[in-house]
C-alpha cells in the first residue's frame, strides 16, 4: 500500500491516530516537559488511556497503517519510559534530560505523520 493519500476510513480509531500525531507534535520540543501537568498528560495519554507500550502491533488497522508506523512509536515510547524511570512517582521533570526523548518523539512524528489522509 502507498504510504501517501490513504482513505481515513482504512483505519478504525482514525481520531485517536489524530489526537496520538498532535501528542508527538508537542513532545518534539524539550520545552514541552517543563511543565509536570504536560508530562501527566503524556503519561496518561501513552500509557493509560491508550496503553501504546503493551501491545502497539495489535493497533495495526486501528491507528497504525503498518509495522513502520508502530516501529517508530516503539522506540518513543522506550525512550519516555526510560525517562520517568519505574515506580509509582514521577520524577522532577526539571530533573530529567529529555532530549531523547524529544527526538524520538520527532522520529515517530515523522514516520506517521508522512502517510497523509485523504
């Protein structure tokens, strides 16, 4: 399948892939992690409301079109875990070098982003 023009109805959650490219948009910038409510936010977001880190292979058709899209989101994801570290609580964002993330965060904009729909 060309990956340029693809019918939105392809997908069954096209609104959340909407929602999960403006999430990546803003976490491109390091600036972005300022804020601790962002970073809730995020977190929410990635991990609670769509739980991107279990299973994203299993979202291929619902917001992902393929293996690349997931791919890339995969190593955003890893990056942002390895950013607030195990546990309960949240780290100082203040204290946490978020420039991997940020690119990675780029990286998955860019790989999903450039599937444009219709």
């Amino acid at each position: 399948m060309a990956k340029e023009n693809i019918d939105p109805s392809l997908l069954r959650c096209p609104n959340i892939r909407d929602e999960l490219l403006a999430y990546l948009k803003d976490c491109s910038e390091v600036a972005h992690f300022e804020s601790s409510q962002d970073v809730d936010f995020d977190v929410h977001f990635f991990f609670d409301d769509h739980d991107f880190a279990s299973n994203p292979n299993g979202m291929i058709g619902e917001v992902f079109y393929d293996l690349d899209e997931v791919e890339a989101l995969s190593i955003f994801i890893h990056e942002f875990e390895k950013a607030i570290g195990p546990g309960r609580s949240m780290p100082n964002p203040a204290n946490v070098d978020w420039s991997p993330v940020a690119a990675a965060a780029h990286s998955a904009y860019q790989a999903i982003a450039k599937t444009r729909l219709k």
